[in-house]
C-alpha cells in the first residue's frame, strides 16, 4: 500500500506569499509548490485578485478619479506635476565603457 502525503500550504501562508511578505527560502519553497500544484495556483490566483481589489478600494487617487467620472486630476494638477518632475535635475547616463575608465556622469539642470 503506497501513502500520500500532500503537503498544501495553509491559505494563511498563501497570503502572506501573495503580499510578498515571505523570506527568501519560504517564497522559492511556495512558488515552487505551485509550479506543481494545480489547486494551490488557483487559491493563489483567487488570494491575489482579492488582494488587488482590496487595494484598488482603498486607493484615495481611484476614488477620486470614480467619483469624477475618471478623472482623478484637473488640468491645473497635472501642469503642475509635469513642472516638478521636469524641474528637476536630469542625470544623463553613463555608457559602460565610460563607466569602466572613471568617466563621471553629467548633471543637466
């Protein structure tokens, strides 16, 4: 007589993987057993979907942008980002040749 054992994380676990809250070693252990585990891949599926949802109802800028008819930010707001993001310093790249003779990167303001 052969015995099974099946060794199925408990739905707790498979949360905590979801949020990406593991260790290292717990979430290569887990990732593999879904690899492999046709049950415990749709409970994940089915954790990560309620995750989403959850986070997606508590995002104050979706919210808005639901109660706004899909529009989250006014012309004003997203002028005025633009200008903050662009006001900014830009760091211009380094191709790694240069990186491997000391070359500094310029600082573009």
């Amino acid at each position: 007589m052969t015995t099974q054992n099946n060794h199925h994380p408990a739905e707790d676990l498979l949360r905590t993987f979801c949020q990406g809250q593991l260790s290292t070693g717990m979430s290569v252990a887990i990732a593999a057993h879904l690899e492999y585990c046709d049950d415990c891949r749709s409970a994940s599926g089915r954790i990560n979907a309620e995750l989403a949802s959850e986070w997606l109802a508590s995002d104050p800028v979706l919210q808005s942008s639901r109660a706004t008819g899909g529009k989250a930010f006014e012309s004003a707001d997203a002028e005025a980002m633009l200008v903050n993001i662009t006001s900014r310093p830009q760091i211009k790249s380094a191709s790694s040749s240069d990186s491997a003779i000391g070359v500094q990167a310029e600082l573009h303001m």
